[in-house]
C-alpha cells in the first residue's frame, strides 16, 4: 500500500493495514507469532510498529516503525 502508516491514537485500522501486516508476516516479521493468524488484525498498533522497527533494522533502514515510501521498497 502507498502513504504514511503509523501508531496513532484511534489506532489506524483497515484492510491497507492488514496487507501491511500480511506482506510483513511473508517476510517472517509477525506481529504477535503465538496469537491467532499471528496477531495480524488489521490494527497498527504497537505490535505491528515492533514489527516494522524489527524489518527496517534488518533492512538497513532508520528503524522508526514507520510503514512508508522507503518501508515498503524493500518489500519488494
């Protein structure tokens, strides 16, 4: 998904956070690996923030759990 995605308060939610969610769990990064569908709920809350800190990390990216532009290119 295109745009900015971030822990916000309402927390985001949304079939655009669940494909974040999804395409991260494809990876091998999961929200929550011992919670049903393994945590992936279509919210971007702290659990999915984690997540995309733990991708940016291992991707060579500034790890600030921001799904974004740069995020998403290296899903590709």
């Amino acid at each position: 998904p295109s745009g900015i995605y971030k822990v916000k308060r309402p927390l985001m939610k949304g079939t655009v956070v669940r494909q974040i969610q999804d395409a991260l769990a494809t990876l091998y990064f999961y929200p929550d690996i011992g919670a049903k569908n393994n945590g992936i709920d279509g919210y971007y809350g702290p659990k999915t923030e984690n997540v995309d800190k733990r991708f940016q990390l291992m991707y060579g990216l500034s790890a600030d759990g921001i799904y974004g532009p740069k995020t998403k290119a290296k899903q590709t």
